[in-house]
C-alpha cells in the first residue's frame, strides 16, 4: 500500500522541488499538461501569472465558465433555472470532459492517481507528474445510495 496525498498542488511541488517530492502519489482533478486544450488555457495563465495553475484555479475558472453558458442558454440568471440547465448540459471544457452535475449540485468527474516525476523523468519546467491510474467519477464521488445529503431525494 502506498499512501496519495489529496490536498497537493502543482504549486508545493515547484516550491519543494521535484528532489524532494519524487515518488509521492497524488489525487488530482486535472493536470495542465493532460490534454491539448489544458496545456493551450495554461499557456495562456502562465503568461499572466508566471506559474501553472492549480487544479483548484482551473476549476473555478471552469465553473465560471460553465456557469456563464448556463445563464445564456437559460436566459436568465434565476438560481433554479440555471441550475437546471447545468444539470442537463454535459460540462465538457479544458477542466474535463463529460463532467455532470447530479441533483445534489456536485459536478462528478474523473479523477487521476498521479505520481511525481523524478528530476530526471521531468524534461522541461512543470513537468511534475505521470498518471498512475484513472478514477471514473461514478467511482470517485459518493454515490446517491453512500450520500447523507438531507437535500438528494
């Protein structure tokens, strides 16, 4: 059994450096550099901010996003309607693809069990991590039949 971090950003690792944090494994919701669109928005938020962004970062910057469109569609900034509209429209942007969001208002997703590169697995800056394994989101999140939640019916 080896142990995975759950609450590790991209940003502890630059700042502790890959020396001492190679061979650790994490959970991550989204990692820069997964797939053309991550890397192409992250280009775009380096240039601004000098750094990577987190998995946090990128998804507050989808759930703006998903959030805006739902507006749009629905026609109006009303809490249900929107909602509404974001429970039937698949969440699918540079965040993840085929995202959901249950009854309940959590957006269910796949999750990724990384590891952290050597420095010499690392071949240019913030290349920190190598998927281990993917997590499916039905998988990931608890369930309707596992949850406490007083407000899923």
């Amino acid at each position: 059994m080896k142990i995975a971090g759950l609450m590790l950003f991209i940003t502890d690792v630059h700042a502790l450096g890959l020396p001492l944090t190679k061979g650790i494994n994490l959970t991550e919701a989204w990692y820069w550099d997964s797939d053309e669109r991550s890397r192409q928005w992250s280009a775009r938020f380096n240039e601004k901010m000098n750094k990577m962004p987190t998995s946090m970062q990128a998804a507050s910057y989808s759930a703006a996003l998903q959030y805006l469109k739902a507006v749009k569609t629905a026609g109006t900034d009303g809490a249900e309607p929107v909602m509404a509209q974001l429970r039937k429209q698949k969440i699918d942007d540079m965040y993840t693809a085929n995202g959901t969001i249950r009854e309940d208002g959590r957006m269910v997703h796949d999750l990724q069990l990384m590891e952290i590169k050597s420095p010499a697995e690392s071949k240019r800056p913030w290349d920190y991590y190598k998927p281990v394994q993917r997590i499916p989101g039905d998988q990931a999140f608890a369930s309707k039949a596992e949850s406490k939640c007083k407000h899923w019916s």
